[in-house]
C-alpha cells in the first residue's frame, strides 16, 4: 500500500488541456491568437513570451525550476543560462504585472524557480 501511495506521488501533476484563452487581474491573453491586454491597453508579448506564459498558466500555482523552463520551453537546441531565465521573467513581469519589483502573479521562489498564480 505505501509503495502504491509513493508511486501515485512521483506521477507529475496533471497539465490543465490545451488553453487558447486565459485572463487574470486586467490582464487577457489570447495564446491562439497571439494577443495580450492589460486593461484596455494592448501589450506586445513575443512568442517566446507567450510560451512562457502558456506553460505558467497551465501549472498555475506549480513551482517551476529554472532547469525545467530551459529544458521545456526553450528545447535542447537552443539551452540558454539560468541568467536569461531571470532576465527573461524580470521583463515579462514589467509588461504584466503592475508593479514588476513586487510582482503577484509571476513569484520567484528562492533557491526553486517560478510560480505562477492568478490571485
């Protein structure tokens, strides 16, 4: 019984389903369409940022180590530092969060990585 239990928690979490379309605070993106709102104001996102924010959202509230990013979003082939994983988040947090130096949404967690939560 124990060793079932164990195994039921090595499984990695569930991923929510392919998301098109997701909004927390004032914040609307279109991952399909490739469109970002804050407000009323649009926001330019890069693919790369869009991707990013697709695979936070779709593990809202999971920690996400910054190896695991790399590995998963940005691929083998292109294997950036840990540093661009931080410079990267620090300007996506500029362009969504309304106070990017005390971010609520895009969270560093010291010694781990990143989560993402809606609030």
């Amino acid at each position: 019984m124990i060793a079932r239990v164990k195994a039921i928690l090595r499984r990695p979490k569930e991923v929510k389903s392919d998301i098109d379309e997701y909004s927390f605070a004032d914040v609307y993106l279109n991952f399909k369409g490739q469109e970002a709102k804050k407000g009323v104001n649009e926001i330019e996102l890069s693919a790369m940022e869009f991707k990013v924010m697709k695979y936070f959202v779709q593990r809202e509230g999971e920690v996400i180590e910054r190896n695991k990013l790399l590995d998963e979003v940005w691929g083998y082939e292109n294997y950036p530092s840990t540093r661009t994983i931080d410079n990267f988040i620090l300007n996506l947090r500029k362009k969504i969060e309304d106070d990017h130096h005390n971010p609520k949404h895009l969270l560093t967690v010291h010694r781990a990585g990143y989560k993402f939560v809606k609030n």
